[in-house]
C-alpha cells in the first residue's frame, strides 16, 4: 500500500520527475522496499501530473493514498472489480481485461517505443525474462519477418 508520504517531487517549480517509495511489493520478497523514478512525459496524458494534480486535492494526512470513495484502501482486488466494471459501463468484454493488464500494456508500450530488453525489466521490477512473454508484438510486424530475413 503506497502511504502519503512515499512520494517525492524533484522540483516545485520546474518539476520533471517524481519518486514513489514503494515499501512493500509482491516482487520485493526480501521487503528492502522498492523506489520508481517516473518521469514526466509532457504529454496530454502524464502519470506524473496526474499524481502531482492528485496530491493537490488529496487530503494530507496520514494513511493510504489511493482509496475509493468510500474511503477504503484501492487493493489490487478492488482495482479488478472498479476496472470489471468500469469496461461493462461502456460494453466492453470485460474478462479480457484484468488488473494485470496495466503491467501487459507497461511493458508493450515500452517495447514499441524501442526501450531495450534489460530497461523494460527495470521498470515493470520483473526480475527474470518472464516479461517478454507479455510483450504483445503487432500482426504486421510478425507477417512482415519474412520480408526481412530474404532481403
């Protein structure tokens, strides 16, 4: 569970990037705690402004940062049935999707953008190869390999 407090800007006035302190994670087994540097992507869709504008509106006191509206902690379990439900509000198949999926799109999105093999497995904190396995490669680059082996 991520707590206020385990988050950290680098600047307020010319902020680029923020840190999450992530104490406890299912990878983490020895429990040393896990720290994200995530950058600000200058987009219309940033993660790090959306924490920062998050932070803004979130009450500063002690405790969870992610939490519902009922005010009960956003587990990972809570976060499949708010995203389930979220999908059947527009009529999507909701059983294609799951909590994971986050990490699955993490990990492709950063494969297409060309990360290399060994950054990817940094940032989604996978300790073996396993990740590839969840790289999702685009039909027409597979039909395509053909073409590239003859030429």
């Amino acid at each position: 569970m991520l707590a206020v407090g385990d988050e950290a800007v680098d600047s307020h006035d010319n902020l680029s990037y923020i840190t999450v302190c992530n104490k406890k994670s299912e990878n983490d087994q020895l429990t040393h705690g896990v720290i994200l540097h995530v950058g600000k992507s200058n987009w219309r869709v940033c993660a790090v402004s959306a924490v920062v504008s998050y932070l803004a509106i979130c009450p500063a006191c002690p405790g969870p940062i992610l939490i519902c509206e009922d005010e009960i902690v956003l587990s990972r379990h809570r976060l499949g049935l708010k995203l389930s439900s979220a999908l059947q509000s527009i009529e999507y198949d909701s059983s294609l999707y799951k909590a994971h999926s986050f990490r699955i799109g993490a990990a492709t999105a950063a494969a297409r953008a060309g990360l290399s093999d060994s950054l990817i497995q940094t940032r989604v904190r996978w300790k073996s190869s396993a990740f590839m396995e969840y790289i999702r490669v685009p039909m027409e680059q597979l039909v395509g390999v053909a073409g590239h082996l003859v030429a």
